[in-house]
C-alpha cells in the first residue's frame, strides 16, 4: 500500500513538474513568439517570462526580429537590347509583425525572392546594357520600392537592397575591354600629342626670348662699339689738332700707310689721296735740306732725328712705288682675261699714278 502510495505522489510532481514547464515561456531579447490555443491565433509572447495556459496553448513560431540578410544566386536577365547578363543581388529586411510573417504567407523569405527576381527583370528588361552597367541606385531604388508596396502586408520592411555583381556574356566583356584599351590608347595619344605641342610652343617662346635677348645684346655692343669708336676718333682728331703736325709728318704717314693698302691678295685697285703729291713735295724738300745738312758738318740728336725719319720715308716710298707696280701689273692682267669686271682699272688711269709716283720720286733720287 505504501508503495502505491509513493507512486502516486511521484507522479503528482512529475505532472506538477511538466504542468509549470508547459505555463512558464522565457522569451530572450529580439525574438518574439506567436501562441495559438486550439489552433487559433491567441497572443504574441514578447522578451522576458510568460505565462501561457498548459496543454491548452502552444507555440506557433518563434521569429526573429533582427535585420537579416539575404544573397539570392545570380538571376539571367535579358536588357533590352536582348543582351542576356547575370545579376547578383543581396537583400536586407526585418520582420515587423510576427503574427502577419507567420499567417499572411508561408515562407516569407522565398517570397521575397521571387519578388525581387520578377521585379529586377521587369526593370532590366527597360534598360539597355549601358544603362544596366551604369544605374545600379536607379535599380536598386525600383526593387526597394516595389518589395515594400508588396511585402508590407507580410508584416516584413525591405530596409535595402544592393547589386552584387552584374556580368555580361564573355564576348561583350571582351568587346568592352577592347573598347576602353582602345579608348585609353586614343586618350593617351592625345594627351602625347598635348605634351608635343606644349613642347613645341615653350620651346617657340624660349627660343623668341633669347633672338631677342641677342640682338638686344649686339646691339647694345654695337652702341658701345661706335661710342668707343667716336671717342677714339675725337680723342686721336683733337691729339692731332693739338699736336698741329706738319706736311712731313702727314707724309710719313701717308707712305707706311701705302704698303698695308696693296698688301691685300683682293686689293686689285687702290686710290692714291690727291694730297700725297703735296706730301710727297714735302718730303722731297726736307730729304734736300738734310741732304746739305749731311755735307756740311756734324749732325745734332734732332738732325739724327730727322735723317732717320727721312731715311725711313725713301724706303716706305720706295715700297709703296713698288707695290703699285705690282698692282697695275695685276690689273693688265685681269683687263686680258675678262672684258668686264666690277673690279678692273682702266690703263688710263693707272698711268698718271705710275706718273705721279714716278714724279715724286725724281728729286729724292737726285
């Protein structure tokens, strides 16, 4: 009897036991349970303890009221311009109403799947495949808001939705690479041609600037040059109006001048001054009266002087007489071999310079 007994109070705890077990729910944090009583919809259990009727009610489901993500496989969609190209896309929801995720459709999730597929190829199926590369917000805005006008009423809000990845068949990708190779090589060539022509044009001005900076420079030397030259010019013509020489002087001058004259191999003809014969006179007078000087008796330092100045002035007159000999011998032979030259000299005109020199010669050898 006792034993029975014990039986009975064992099971009377385990039953007390299973019946708390069955009332007490602890829900954690971001889940919430859907409670059904008899089959039907009764209550939703948010976090914490709850106490629900045993054996009369249960739990439906248990949701999660999280953000979750989605990556649905790549999906082939047609462009319209009948390009076939795979879209990858991610999606990012979160349950709102456990009651309506649980009662308003039976896989909530695959759903939305669907949803996006069909949507995503009603919009592609707009664009071309430009369009497709280069608007992945516009898309993505088109897919936001068509899940929510849809999913709303599953008790789901779509918070985003992303393109993965979108890739075009292998021949376009090709296509496409040889397109931007080509237009990376065109902007490459232009930018060349950009750095050429840059090049071109500094090196225009630098080359401007420096023909300018020369000819500034020579002429600025060419200014000076001619300054420097007048002022030795008006130095030496006042150092001679000051000195006030006499025809002698202007004779000696005048004869080591004439060697230097018919020197050059160009010189074919040369012009005598009309004032040598005076010079020439000149010196002829004052060879005369050294000559008297000479015989009568001893000389002086500036009689010495002047018989060495004079002695001087017969040797540059007998070169000068010499060199234009030869010189009219040049012109007799360039008047044989050509009939008209810029630089031939007329027979007539060299005689009276044969003439004039032999004429000014005379009292020196006397």
């Amino acid at each position: 009897m006792e034993i029975i007994v014990a039986l009975v109070v064992l099971a009377v705890m385990v039953a007390v036991v299973t019946t708390l077990g069955k009332m007490v729910r602890i829900v954690p944090q971001q889940r919430m349970d859907v409670v059904e009583r008899f089959g039907r919809y009764r209550r939703t259990l948010g976090p914490g303890l709850n106490v629900i009727a045993p054996y009369v009610d249960r739990v439906r489901t248990k949701v999660d009221m999280r953000e979750q993500v989605v990556s649905f496989p790549p999906q082939p969609v047609i462009t319209s311009d009948n390009l076939v190209v795979s879209i990858d896309t991610v999606l990012y929801f979160r349950v709102i109403n456990p009651k309506d995720a649980t009662y308003e459709i039976a896989s909530f999730i695959q759903g939305i799947e669907q949803l996006t597929v069909t949507t995503l190829r009603n919009v592609i199926g707009s664009m071309d495949l430009e369009q497709t590369l280069t608007s992945r917000e516009v898309i993505n805005r088109h897919l936001q808001a068509a899940l929510d006008e849809t999913t709303g009423k599953w008790g789901v809000k779509v918070t985003r939705v992303e393109i993965k990845a979108i890739e075009p068949p292998p021949s376009i990708r090709d296509a496409m690479e040889k397109q931007m190779r080509a237009e990376r090589d065109r902007r490459a060539a232009i930018l060349n041609a950009e750095g050429v022509k840059q090049s071109a044009i500094l090196t225009a001005e630098g080359e401007k600037q420096a023909a300018v900076l020369r000819a500034d420079g020579d002429r600025q030397a060419r200014i000076l040059q001619a300054e420097g030259q007048a002022k030795a010019v008006r130095t030496v013509f006042g150092a001679i109006h000051a000195a006030n020489p006499d025809s002698k002087v202007l004779a000696y001058q005048y004869l080591q001048a004439l060697p230097q004259i018919a020197s050059g191999t160009a010189n074919k003809v040369w012009v005598l001054p009309v004032e040598l014969t005076r010079a020439l006179e000149g010196i002829g007078g004052a060879l005369g009266s050294l000559g008297s000087l000479a015989g009568g008796g001893p000389l002086q330092d500036a009689d010495q002087e002047e018989a060495e100045l004079a002695g001087e002035a017969l040797a540059a007159a007998e070169a000068a007489a010499k060199a234009a000999e030869e010189v009219q011998q040049d012109v007799e032979k360039a008047e044989t071999t050509a009939a008209v030259g810029p630089r031939q000299l007329p027979g007539a005109g060299a005689a009276p310079a044969a003439g004039l020199l032999g004429t000014e010669r005379q009292p020196e050898r006397g």
